[in-house]
C-alpha cells in the first residue's frame, strides 16, 4: 500500500523563479488589468448608450468583452497578490472554482467568436434581410447557448480533475489554476483522463474554429462574386476586426492547450498564457475600435461624456453657508 500524503492546499509556483522582477511585473499586470477593464467596459458603455450601435454585431461582441473582463477579474487580481505576498498558497475548493470559471469563460469566447462569424456571413450573404434573419431573441439565444455549452464543458473538466486524488506535491507550476498543471499533480492521472481532456479541449477550440472557418469559406465565396472593388473592399472591412482577434486569440489557446505536455513545457506554456490571459483581451478592444469608424465615434462621445462629468465636479464650488 503507498503512502500518500493527502493535498489540501496548493501552492502557486506563478512567478517565483523570477523574485527580482516581481514589483516591475507587478506594475505591467497591474497597468494591463486597469486598461483591460477601462477598455471592455467603455466598449459596453458606448454600445449601450450609442441606438446606432443596437445591432447583432454589437450585441456579441458587447458580449464578448463582458466575457473577456470577466476573464481577468478571475485570474489577475490573484496573480497580483501572490506577486506581492509571501504565502502563494490556494485551497482546493478555491482552485477548482477559479479553473471552472476561467474554462468556462474561455470557452464561451470561442463559442461566442463562431456566432460572430454566423453573423459576419449572414449580414454579406442577406444584408436586405440581415435584421430578420439575425433578431435580437436569435442573438440571445445563441450568447445564452455559448455560454451553457462552455460552462458544461468547464464543469466536467474540474469536475473529474478534482475527483482524482492529489498527494505529495502541491507545487503548481503556473500563475493560476489551469486544466493541465493541476491534472499532473493528481497521483492516479492516467492516460485516459489526459484523452478527455484533450478531447473537450479540442471540441471548444477546433469545433469553434471550424465553425468559423466554415462561415469566412461562404463570406470569400459571396465577396469574390460581388461585382464593384468598392463592395468588396467593405465586405472584407466589415470582417477584418473579428478576424484578427480570432487568429490571436486561437494561436495562443492552441499552442497552451491542443500541444502535447510534459513537465518542461509548463514555463513555456505559462509564459504563453500570460499573453493569452493578459495581451488578448486588452487586444480586443484595440483591434474593434481601431477598425471600426462607428465604435470611435461612439467611445470619443462616452470618454466626452466622463471627461466632462469629473470636469464639473472638480470645477464645482463649495455652498457658503
């Protein structure tokens, strides 16, 4: 019979290799979060203020940066804790909630990129009928659905991890409770839950992609047919936002979680992940705004809007009583 010592706590490796370096990462995650949050919350502001932004396309991806703060209010608060703190430790419970809400919210990105793409190909396929096809109950339905499907996912994933049985080291190798650096911790991990878990993964990010793919192969057929440059040019505008942000945002998910694992290849993929958890979604609001002409209208009037709020109270005389 092995002698096991049973795991209660977990201790996050994160950065510790790096001590020199942890009040400057500090300030550069600390900054990131600030400007993440400021960017994916003006991006919501100005689409709900702004009646010409009421569209499918703003609603998913009012959606989206919902889903993408969400995202860095689950990671980086604690990863800035542990930079600054002495004890990294975290408890299982507490581990297995921060990998359910990070794997469920990271899979309903995918999903939610897929029916941007649904969207992006019915609004050049049936521009007459865009808003017929693409009502705002389908558009619900299909944010409601990304979200039950990734969540369930996510639920079966932590869900069979933290049924395993962890002993003797608790040392996780990253900045946050991920699927594959808590899994190798686990003393009866075998083969078979390394498949699942490939399996799930490979469903959310290759089933999405394809989904996508499937959609931009039907956009380039329709575009190449249309017969003026002029409506092709802004066929392909009206999709190169969403484009780029999906081939940033799968380069990196693939390269952390469809690539084989050993127990080298966890710094890596932790480096990795910080610019999936940290770059992309301050990359998102960047690339949507930066393309997209009624978006900077809309933001130039909510940040016209805050600036001349905090300019009227600071300008604001005392009552002389």
């Amino acid at each position: 019979m092995n002698n096991y010592t049973t795991v209660n706590t977990f201790l996050l490796w994160g950065f510790s290799s790096f001590p020199k370096l942890k009040n400057l990462l500090f300030v550069m995650i600390l900054s990131c979060h600030v400007t993440i949050l400021f960017a994916n919350v003006s991006i919501m502001v100005a689409i709900k203020l702004s009646q010409n932004l009421h569209t499918p396309m703003y609603f998913l991806l009012f959606s989206l940066s919902f889903s993408e703060s969400c995202i860095t209010m689950v990671v980086i608060p604690r990863m800035l804790v542990d930079l600054l703190s002495e004890s990294k430790t975290i408890s299982l419970p507490e581990c297995a909630t921060q990998m359910f809400f990070f794997s469920g919210l990271a899979s309903n990105n995918c999903f939610i990129m897929a029916a941007m793409s649904y969207d992006r190909y019915t609004a050049i396929q049936n521009p007459l009928h865009y808003h017929a096809l693409m009502t705002r109950k389908i558009c619900f339905q299909l944010v409601m659905a990304s979200s039950v499907a990734g969540f369930l996912i996510s639920l079966c994933i932590t869900t069979m991890i933290f049924n395993l049985s962890f002993c003797d080291s608790n040392n996780i190798r990253h900045f946050f409770c991920d699927i594959s650096p808590v899994a190798h911790l686990a003393c009866d991990y075998t083969s078979y839950h390394e498949m699942i878990i490939f399996v799930l993964s490979a469903f959310v990010l290759v089933g999405s992609f394809i989904l996508i793919m499937i959609s931009y192969i039907f956009i380039v057929s329709i575009v190449v047919k249309m017969p003026s440059a002029k409506g092709r040019y802004k066929a392909f505008s009206t999709c190169s936002s969403h484009l780029t942000v999906v081939c940033v945002h799968y380069g990196f998910a693939c390269f952390v979680y469809l690539r084989p694992k050993s127990s080298d290849s966890f710094t890596g993929d932790m480096l990795m992940a910080v610019t999936y958890t940290v770059l992309t979604p301050l990359l998102n609001p960047i690339v949507y705004s930066l393309r997209n002409k009624e978006m900077q209208i809309a933001l130039r009037r909510v940040l016209q809007g805050v600036f001349k709020f905090f300019s009227q109270l600071t300008n604001r005389k005392p009552l002389n009583i």
